[in-house]
C-alpha cells in the first residue's frame, strides 16, 4: 500500500472494510471505482473501463458513473444481487489538510433498497436473518420500507427454507460459522444474498422493539438483524415496529413444492403472477393491500374463530355493493401509508411524498364514516384519521412542491413569520426593480432597455449598442460589453440585489430547515400511521375478497368438525377465469371418514389434475376468509396441504424426475397428519411400471393405514382400482371420456368407479402422431388385450407380481437379504435377454413399438 498515492490508499483501507460491496468512491461530481471493482463493474454495467496513475509501476483499472445517475447504477447492480458501499466526502475540500476525509455512509442491500424500481409495490422486501441453536433455528424478519418485524422458531432446515422461500427474502444475515451446505440450499432454492453478522446483543434503542418477546433464543435472533441494519444504514430507524411472533402451526402449511404446483403466487412455467391464484384475487386498491393480500395467501388460518370474522367483513360487502364500490374509489386515493413512514424515518422523505401522505389522510375520514354507516364496529370505530397530522400537513406545504427540498417553494405562506419576512423583501425588491426598468425606459427614451440578472453578475441594466447615443455619459457604471450590447450597474440597483440575494439565499435555508422540523414531527407519529396502514389494508384485502366473489358467483363456505369435505359444483377458480366465456365443467367432490381417500383414474387432458388443485385452492380460499367457487362447501380446516403433481427434473440440486418425486412424497408421509390434505398425481410413473405401481400400491396402504390424512390420488395403474374392496376409506372415481366415431370426447365430469379405459392412443390421436403409428399401436393394443394378463384384478396377484419383480432386479445394498429366483422358461429367459440389450433411449417411439411386437411374438 505504500508505493500508492495518499488517496489510493485511503480508497484501499475503506475497501478491505466493505470486501463483499461495491465502492462507490466519491470524487467531485463522479462515483469511481478502482481494481476488480472497476473491471467486474464495467462488465456489469456496460460501461468503459478505463486506467489511471496510483503511484505504482503498473495503471489502476477504473470506472465511473456521474454522482447525479450513480441511482441507476446502484440499482442495476442490486437487482443482480450484489451489494453497493456508498462512500462520500464528509468534509469541506477547501478546508481539507492532505487528503479529502471520505467514509462510507450507506450500505445498499438487496435487502436494504429503500426506493427505485427495485422495489415491487405490492410485495414486501424482506431481509432475514437465521441463528442455529442445536435444536432449532431463530428465524428474523424485517422490512425496512414497511418498518414490519417478524420473529418465529423453526424446527429443521427444511422450514427455514420454505419460509425464506415463502416470504421472498432477498438478503439472509447469518453468523461466519454458518454452515457453507445450508448457505448453498438457500442460494440454490431461494436466490439469496448473504452477510455476516456476529453481533446477538440487542442495542439498548431498541429494547422497546421486543419488549412483547420473552424467549432469549428469538431476541438474539432478531439482534442479529438490528446490529447489522444499524451498523450499514448508519441512519434513523425510528420507524422499526414492534418485532411480531409468529408461530408455523398457527397458520396452514404449504411447502414450496406445494405452493410451485398449486400456483399460488406465480406460475410455474413464466414465475409470473399472471395466471396464479394471487393474479386472480388481486382486486386490491392499495398498495399495502396488495402485500398484505400475498401474505394471507402464503398464510391460510387455521382457528375458525378468526375465519369467520373475515367472512363476516366479506358478506358485509356483499350486501353492500354501492357502499363498497364507494369504499373502492376511496381507497383509489390512498397512498402507500407504510411506506411512506418508512421514507419519513429513514430521512429520505420528500415533500411530494407528504403531499401523498396528505391527501391518503384526507379520505379517512370518509372512509370512517362509510362504515360507521354499515353499522361497522370492528373497523370504523379504530380507524384513526390523524386530524392533528393532516392539519399541520395542510397548514405548512403548498399543493405542488418541487422534487427537491433544498429548492425553495415548499412552505406555504403565514406558516413561519421569519420565512414571511424574507419573502416579503424579496417580493418587494423584485417590485422595486421591475417599477425601476419602466423608470429608466422613460428617464432614457430607450424602450428596449431591460434589467436582467445571472448569477455571476447579479442585476445588470442593458441597453443594445443601437441604442448606445441615446444614453447619457456617465449615467451608469458600465459592467460588461457583449457583441451586440452593452450592460451596467448602479449603486442603487445593486443594494437592491444584495437585498434580494439575500432574503432568497435565506428563504431557501429556512425552508429546508422547516421542511426537517415538520418531517420530524411527523417522525414522532409514525406508530399511528403504521396501525392506520395496518386497518387499511386489511379493509382493502376484504372488499377485494368481497368484488372477486361477487363478480366470480362465489359462495360462503362452512366449516365442520366431523371432517366432512363436500363440494358442489366445484371450479378451479383460475382456470375458470382463463377460460372466460367458455363453459367451465364444474364438480362435486365428497370426503369424509368413511371415504377419506379418493383414487380418480381416467385419460390424459381430461382434468385429473385440475380437480384435485381445485380441491385445495378451494380450502386455501376458504381458509384465508375468501368465498369459494363452488355452489356450496362444506369443509374441514386443514393443518397442511401437500402435493405431488408434475413431473420436472431438478437440474440445480442434479435431481431426477423420479427422485424428486419420491422426495416430495416422502415428505408429505413423513409430516401429513388425519388435519391434512395430499394430492398425489401419477405417483410412480417415473420409474418401470412394476416398480411403480408396487410403490403407488404401498404409498396408498400407508397413507390409509397410518396417516389417514384426505387424499387425492390420480393414477394410470386401473390395476390399483382394485384396493377399494381391501381399504374402507378409499373409493374409486374417474374422469368421464366417450369414443364417438373413433374419437375421444372428455367430459371433464367426475363420476363414481373407475376408468374404463385408458384412452391413451386417443390422446396421441389427438396429439397429430402420424396415422401409420397410430393404427399400428391400436393393432398392438388389439393383440395385447388378447393375451393373458400378466397381472389380474385381483389385488393379491398384483402384490405376487410386483414381489416376484423385485426379486428378480439388482439390489442396491450389499447386505440386502437374497431370495431364492424362481425358474424361467427358456424361451422367456431368451426375450429378457433380448430385451435386457434393447437401449430404448435412442429408439423411436414407432420402433419401440415396433421391437415390442417382434418380442411379443417371440414369446407366442
């Protein structure tokens, strides 16, 4: 460091502090960055990398951004999840011995962004941070821009995943000692962002931030959060609310994997929110609403006591459709109330925001008494409408201030005597001037003399060189020549502009001055703002609740003890409104003790699945306090929902499509409890159809026997059909097709018993396979249902076959027990070994069919 010039190694010794940031170094109206800053930055940014002297033998790379656009700059590098450290001059460079003082006064986060574009403003930006105590995680959450604090405990790593992944944090503060495998499951799963954090001791400011927690291990968790907020924001967080405790068995449980395949929040193939159930809810009109709607949807009640007073607010609405239509228009003018407290406390409030914090507190008032009128106790009567903020608001900005607050024109007139006093000189002097340039006009004959002004000469008097005889000598001082006039001053006109100068220079302090005195104030009253922000919007998610429901023909569902589930006339909400004038096929669906598993067979493309989602977004509507889109529905509150529906490789943790399905399986058999929902759909199709159907047969059993949890269960294998005469709570249903002309025809209509038939060549019929390959299979299909099956209807054979299977395939443990292999014909032996060699992963499907005809013969 000693061969660099001073200011390379002052940059030098604020980097080695900020090693994971970018720094952004401040020289004069430039942010620089030097050495892999600057070269990884110029490929981030697209911008020119360039080289400067630093005192060593070989150039500094560096770039840099103007310090008026360096926004921009940050922005795009904090939506690649990288951090930026804003380092300033903190003092006078003409008061400056040696180098500029320079230190980094910000530390912009993904988690941390406080305004831009980065922001969504119907989505909260948490950060989180974790702390391991042996048995159990402390899981932290906070949003700065909502100033919302949130604190639970978390028994495997599996959770914490599921709810990093579930509130969409983008930052994670963790100790060094974190485990570098839980580090990659996060980034893998999650996309996150990490930071280093050791501090657990809670500062003695915010010891009122937890003063509602009283266990130790969830404090020091959320100290770990503070300590780092405080240590890189460097600035007020006086807007932090009380941290909340919430605990994971207090609302439904739904897994990531669930939440991807029922398509809560965004879809799966464009992980956009078109088409997801939040899309089609979303009839919010704040702001706040919006986020607190995607709150209620990744947390569905699970106590009936608070379900009902939802739907309670929802059927009020209903029965009120100009009150709430009114209610609608209102909220229309309601700004994002959290956020702006948030901006308030954390100092960078303008006064066009205050404005909007203004007008939002100018419609509480209605809003209060629109509900007072619907005779309201839960709402009306705690709505606060701040009337003494909204006068002091009123009081003190004009109604269209400027962007900037250090520009003047922000406080009104007969707010503060001093500001009058200066407006009035100035007001007055630059009457005085203008009654002057009509005076000089008449006292010279000139009619185009003018008085001007710059700010490097002040007021000037100028008369055009064509004029120049007309005025006397020595009338004036002369000031400056231009090309074609002349310019000049008076002693007069300029004790004028040292009066006006002045009264403006100081009118634009005092109003800055002003400006930080009422967003103080406002500093002060931010806890009501925030309990106002909070009534808000859960009004707003409500009447949202109520809008979606009338205009989509929902009914209020009801809730029963005996865990009964009955639909009717069911709909998948979203496909519903996808499909929009097209009839939609609704369905009845019946659950209950005796038939608490449903096994639905039937063709591809006929609803399966559809039917079963339509299931548990039914419950999940019903269990957020929405009503539901069926013609009536009875339901149990459900502790958890878990499925098992697509099939898709996991190419980030180098999963199969079979091992990912066994894992989320596995996880729904191992937590699923009689409270809970499972939707399995083709369960052991990634695997040989023995081994499959052996696997969907036992995964069936276990659940009936051990979990009896309600149970969708879609399959192909009819042969599993069967197992309603062996378990009592299964019954069959299927998915209505009929051939007509040779054709299929779905029906997409649910009925008692099982499938028929497959109809599987129909589907690739209708997927345009080549006709050749179409007759041919159906020739083979003629030719195969002729043969003896290899596995009867009775269910003791399918259990025969599927043994003598397993016997006969490699184990994948040494010390696995061996079976004695039961003898097979030669002939037989002679088309395993045949079909042994066959590599089926570089055949045609028509010569795939084609080998197993000749097989098939073979054998005959």
């Amino acid at each position: 460091m000693a061969t660099y010039t001073p200011m390379i190694q002052q940059y030098l010794k604020i980097k080695a502090e900020y090693q994971d940031a970018f720094l952004f170094f401040r020289l004069g109206d430039f942010y620089e960055m030097f050495f892999t800053d600057a070269v990884n930055a110029s490929q981030e940014l697209e911008i020119t990398l360039t080289s400067r002297e630093g005192g060593s033998e070989e150039r500094i790379p560096m770039c840099g951004v103007p310090h008026h656009s360096a926004p921009t700059y940050i922005e795009q590098l904090i939506t690649k999840g990288h951090k930026v450290a804003i380092c300033e001059q903190v003092e006078d460079p003409k008061q400056a011995k040696g180098v500029v003082r320079r230190e980094v006064v910000q530390l912009i986060t993904p988690g941390t962004v406080m305004e831009g574009k980065g922001l969504t403003e119907k989505e909260n930006n948490y950060i989180a941070s974790i702390t391991y105590f042996g048995a159990n995680f402390g899981l932290a959450l906070s949003d700065l821009t909502t100033g919302e604090n949130l604190v639970t405990s978390v028994s495997g790593f599996d959770e914490v995943i599921n709810e990093i992944y579930s509130v969409g944090a983008k930052e994670v503060v963790v100790e060094d000692s974190f485990l570098e495998e839980w580090k990659k499951k996060l980034i893998d799963r999650c996309n996150v962002t990490f930071s280093i954090e050791n501090s657990t001791t809670l500062p003695q400011e915010f010891l009122k931030t937890t003063d509602e927690l009283s266990e130790e291990k969830l404090i020091s968790t959320f100290a770990r959060l503070i300590n780092y907020l405080q240590r890189t924001q460097k600035r007020s967080l006086n807007h932090l609310q009380r941290v909340q405790v919430y605990y994971l068995n207090e609302s439904m449980k739904i897994d990531l994997y669930s939440k991807r395949n029922l398509e809560l929040t965004e879809t799966i193939r464009s992980k956009g929110k078109k088409g997801s159930l939040l899309w089609l809810l979303d009839e919010t009109k704040t702001a706040m609403g919006g986020r607190l709607l995607k709150q209620w949807i990744d947390r569905p009640l699970v106590h009936q006591e608070k379900i009902d007073d939802r739907l309670n607010m929802v059927e009020l609405f209903l029965q009120h459709f100009f009150e709430r239509e009114d209610l609608r228009e209102l909220l229309k003018e309601v700004y994002d109330l959290e956020r702006l407290a948030g901006r308030v406390a954390f100092g960078n409030v303008n006064a066009r925001d205050l404005i909007q914090l203004k007008k939002s507190l100018q419609q509480i008032p209605l809003i209060k008494e629109l509900l007072q009128s619907l005779e309201d106790t839960s709402f009306g009567v705690n709505l606060d409408p701040c009337e003494d903020i909204l006068g002091t608001l009123d009081t003190a900005l004009f109604a269209n201030p400027p962007l900037s607050i250090k520009e003047g024109n922000l406080i009104k007139d007969g707010y503060h005597p001093q500001l009058d006093n200066y407006r009035d000189a100035s007001r007055n002097g630059k009457t005085w001037i203008a009654q002057l340039e009509q005076q000089e006009r008449q006292r010279t004959g000139i009619k185009s003399l003018k008085i001007g002004y710059n700010r490097i000469f002040g007021y000037y008097i100028e008369v055009t060189r064509a004029n120049l005889h007309l005025l006397q000598e020595g009338l004036y001082e002369r000031k400056q020549t231009l090309s074609n006039a002349e310019r000049f001053i008076t002693p007069e006109l300029k004790e004028k502009e040292t009066l006006i100068l002045e009264a403006e220079e100081k009118i634009v302090e005092l109003e800055y001055q002003l400006f930080v005195e009422l967003r103080d104030t406002i500093k002060s009253d931010i806890p009501r703002l925030q309990a106002l922000a909070k009534l808000i919007s859960e009004l707003d998610v409500l009447q949202c609740f109520a809008t979606v429901s009338e205009k989509r023909h929902y009914s209020r569902p009801t809730f029963t003890q005996t865990g009964e589930l009955f639909l009717k006339n069911g709909r998948h909400p979203v496909v519903e409104k996808v499909l929009d004038s097209q009839e939609y096929v609704p369905n009845d669906c019946y659950m209950a003790t005796e038939r608490n598993m449903l096994l639905i067979t039937g063709p591809n493309m006929s609803g399966k699945s559809t039917y079963m989602r339509q299931v548990a977004l039914i419950s999940i509507l019903a269990q957020i306090g929405c009503y539901v889109p069926a013609s009536e529905a009875t339901l149990p509150i459900f502790d958890q929902i878990f499925t098992r529906i697509g099939a898709a490789d996991d190419l980030i943790s180098g999963q199969s499509t079979f091992m990912v399905e066994m894992l989320e399986a596995k996880n729904a058999i191992v937590n699923a409890t009689n409270q809970s929902l499972i939707l399995f759909d083709e369960i052991g199709r990634g695997t040989s159809t023995y081994d499959g159907m052996a696997l969907a047969q036992a995964i069936i059993e276990y659940i009936h026997e051990h979990i009896g949890a309600k149970t969708l269960f879609s399959t192909h294998y009819h042969e599993l059909t069967v197992l309603e005469k062996q378990l009592s709570a299964l019954k069959n249903i299927h998915v209505r097709a009929i051939e007509e002309n040779g054709k299929v025809v779905f029906l997409h209509k649910i009925e008692e018993g099982p499938a028929d038939k497959s109809y599987g060549i129909h589907v690739a019929e209708l997927a345009e396979l080549p006709l050749q390959l179409i007759l041919r299979a159906k020739e083979i299909l003629t030719d195969l249902e002729k043969e003896d099956k290899l596995v009867n209807t009775n269910s003791s054979e399918i259990n025969d076959v599927s043994e003598h299977y397993s016997d006969s395939q490699l184990s994948l443990f040494h010390d696995a027990p061996k079976r004695e292999k039961q003898s097979i014909p030669k002939k037989e032996q002679n088309v395993l070994d045949l079909l042994k060699k066959i590599n089926l992963l570089e055949m045609t499907p028509l010569d795939a069919m084609n080998e197993l005809y000749h097989l098939q013969k073979k054998l005959k």
